[in-house]
C-alpha cells in the first residue's frame, strides 16, 4: 500500500481528501504546516502539496524537504498564471493542480506518478514488490527472499484469487516437464508465509495453492 502524504491547512478539504484517498486503497497522513510536515516527509511515497500555508508559501521548504528524501510532489494551487506553474515546478515539484478540482483527476495524477519509468512496483497489503530491482518490502523494509520464492511472490500476487495446480508451479517456476513427488513447492510456500505473514495463500488440498485477492 502506497502512502501519501497531504500537506494542507484547510480542514474541510483535508478531511475530504483523507477520506477519499484511504477510500482509493492509499494511506493519507496529513499535515497542516510545514513543521509536520517534515516530521511526516520520511514515511510518503508521494506528497500533495498546498502551496499556501498559514505559515506561508510551501514552496520556500520544497527544496530542502527534497533533500530528506527524493519523492514525487503534486502543487495544490488557486493560482492560475503560468509563473506560478513556472515557480512549483522549478523548486522540484513533478505537477501541478489548480483548484477547484476533481478528487478524480487529482488521483488519476497521484497514479501516474507513482508509476515512474523504469520502475515496475506492484502491492499486496502491506507488501510491496519492486520487479525492477527484484526485491520485496514488508512495511517498508527489504526482506530478503531466495529467487524462487521472489518468482512464486510475482507469480501469485499477478494472478491473485486464482488456483495453482501444484503441476504446474513446478513447470513455471522450476521449469520441470516431468513431475516428481517433491516437497520443494510445500517448503517454499512456508518459507514465503514465514516472512510475509499478511500474503494471504490458501491451501488447495489435493490441487494446489492460491493467494487470496485484498478484501
């Protein structure tokens, strides 16, 4: 699950958004200055940024919160000129939203960029699989996996709900054309569950496995 971080000193709107983001599948923190919001910084995946604070325009603090760590920042703004547009995006802001605006068209941008090029993610509760580097998360931290149970990790989480026959695990992950009685695929399986408890996969007696789909 992707976090998001908003950074916004109006209540009624930030309430809102909260509501509808955690709704979407994200988590939401939230901050209302930008003394939280450093605070916060280190736990985002992405910002959404007010540019208008009670303690003033955001923008002075986008670089130095860039420097804690590098994320992508969407601008919230009721300015509509273009050096405005010109100020957020130089200061490192990757897009820019002028209000009044659609949650929808807002989360449509918060999607895209949580999908950088060259970078392949995909997430299961609180697991987050990055294909590009090969390496699985548990609420933010690397656990280290063996490559087939990385590969049984991508193959149940891409085909989530659907039963696999123990046959032909053994075929796509091993790349057995015959198939011996063997306990690799039990083991495995367990080593998976042992580390990332919350990877749901259900037992098939006498078929094979499946990962249950997020609730």
């Amino acid at each position: 699950m992707n976090t998001l971080l908003l950074i916004e000193d109006d209540q009624l709107l930030g309430q809102g958004l909260v509501s509808f983001f955690e709704s979407s599948g994200y988590q939401c923190l939230w901050a209302n200055d930008s003394e939280s919001a450093s605070k916060q910084w280190f736990r985002a995946d992405l910002v959404i940024l007010d540019r208008q604070l009670e303690d003033g325009d955001s923008l002075q603090h986008l670089p130095n919160w860039l420097l804690l760590k590098a994320l992508p920042v969407i601008v919230l703004t009721a300015k509509v000129e273009v050096q405005q547009r010109v100020e957020g995006l130089m200061a490192g802001a990757k897009d820019y939203v002028t209000k009044p605006f659609s949650n929808d068209e807002l989360l449509a941008r918060v999607i895209t960029q949580l999908r950088p090029l060259g970078v392949s993610l995909l997430n299961y509760a609180n697991i987050q699989i990055n294909l590009s580097e090969r390496i699985a998360y548990l609420d933010e931290s690397p656990i280290t996996l063996k490559p087939k149970e990385f590969q049984l990790l991508v193959l149940f989480v891409q085909n989530q709900s659907r039963v696999f026959h123990r046959d032909e695990l053994l075929n796509k992950i091993w790349g057995y054309q015959a198939f011996p009685s063997t306990r690799t695929i039990d083991n495995h399986i367990l080593r998976l569950r042992q580390k990332l408890p919350t990877l749901n996969i259900e037992t098939h007696r006498g078929v094979g496995y499946r990962l249950a789909g997020e609730s």
